[in-house]
C-alpha cells in the first residue's frame, strides 16, 4: 500500500526533524557552557597573575627596606670620628652590629622572596600556555557547534521541503489522523510490529492483525495505542533517501 509506505516515510521525516530540532535547541546551552569555562580560565589565570604583582611589590619593599637599613648603618658609621670616649665607641659598635644582625635577616627574607617569585614566575608560565592551549580548544568546540547549528538549519530545511512532497502524496483523512497521533504519542505515529508486538506500546497484537498487517493490504492501528501499524519485511527495508 503506497498510503503506509508515504506515512512511514513522513513519521521517518518527522522524526529525523524532531531529532535534529532537539539538537539545535541544545546547542547553546553547550556554548554557554564553554563561554563560562573560557570566563573561569581567564579568572583562574588573572588571579596567578595577582600572586605575581604581590609577591614584586613585597620584593620592592624589601629591597627599600634593606636600602633604608644601608642607610643607617652609613650614617651610624660616620658618627665615628666624632665618638670622644671608649664607652661611647662601644655603644656605637652595638648599635651598628644590631642594625646589620637586621640587615643580615631582611636579605634572608628577601632572598626567600626572589626564590617564591622565581617559582611563581615558572608556575604562571605554565599555567599561561595550558590556558592558552585550553582556550583555543574550547573557541574551536564553539565555532564547531555554531556550524553545527548552521548545518541543521539547512538539513532541516531540506528535511522540510521533503516532507511537504510527501505530505501531497497522503490522503488528507489519513494526513490529519497522523497529526492527531503525533500529538497524541509525542511524535511517534506510525510503528513497527516486531514479532507480534507493537513497538509504540509494547502491546502483543492479536495473531489475526499480525497477519493483516504482514499482508500489508490496508492502515491498521494497535488496538491499545492507536498508532499505525507497519511490518517490516526482512528483505527490503524502507529506504528513506533525503537525496
Ligand atoms: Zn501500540
């Protein structure tokens, strides 16, 4: 019968286009994922950085400190000739071994700081190129997906400007009933029997319809779903082509 062999061509249509609508629609939800990904990267990296500028300022502040420190002990030193007594002199000397013992404990500290700010540098260089290599992968996951999208537009389209061929072709009786199925069913009208069972329902059909419908002679339903029933033989399987 042509009329079952257009409905299962159009139900096969209908559910390439439901199908690929579905994908379209989750298409930017996936980007918007990759948007917030790129966004995390980015915040990830600018906070490497920010580790960075403090730790630079800490080294400035050290080495102003240590400057400030030289300073002292300079100006401390060249109160010597004018030191009158032994016990002045030895006073002096304390205070100028106290200021450098502190000297002596700031360029440690500095020194831990250039060694942090050497790993620091290392790390964010690191960091930088994963980042880098990242974001190029997930900027290229996101062209991928918007030329996805363009191209289901296009096979949809097609997919349409098919189905409007067939859709001529099919009784309009017959045509509203399938509508009706559509919406009844979520876009599953026309079925397979598979071995007795409907597989809308999952019904096992009476044995006098399994035989009816194998002869494929007239439109039969599932007497518990409602849905058009359809047998496949072994072997010419209906060819759908978009071509
Ligand atoms: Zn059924």
């Amino acid at each position: 019968m042509e009329d079952l062999e257009n409905l299962i061509k159009l139900q096969q249509l209908d559910s390439n286009i439901l199908s690929l609508k579905q994908r379209l629609e989750s298409i930017p939800l996936e980007i918007r994922k990759i948007d917030s990904f790129s966004q995390e990267i980015e915040k990830k990296y600018e906070e490497e950085k920010k580790k960075l500028t403090n730790l630079e300022k800490r080294k400035r502040d050290k080495e102003r400190d240590i400057q400030d420190i030289n300073e002292k002990i300079k100006k401390l030193k060249e109160r010597t000739p004018q030191i009158k007594t032994n016990k002045e002199y030895q006073a002096l000397l304390k205070e100028i071994q106290t200021v450098e013992e502190e000297l002596r404990k700031e360029e440690e500290n500095l020194l831990i700081i250039l060694y942090e700010l050497d790993d620091t540098r290392k790390k964010l260089d690191e960091v930088k190129a994963n980042l880098e290599k990242r974001k190029e992968e997930l900027e290229n996951e996101k062209k991928n997906l918007e030329e996805e999208i363009s191209n289901t537009k296009k096979r949809i389209e097609l997919l349409k400007e098919e189905r409007k061929e067939i859709v001529k072709k099919i009784p309009h009786e017959l045509y509203e009933e399938y509508i009706d199925l559509m919406k009844k069913h979520k876009g599953i009208a026309v079925v397979q029997v598979k071995d007795s069972v409907c597989q809308g329902c999952f019904l096992h059909i009476p044995p006098q319809l399994y035989v009816e419908v194998k002869l494929d002679q007239s439109i039969y339903h599932c007497p518990q779903c409602g849905r058009i029933l359809y047998y496949k033989k072994q072997q010419q399987p209906v060819q759908v082509s978009s071509e």
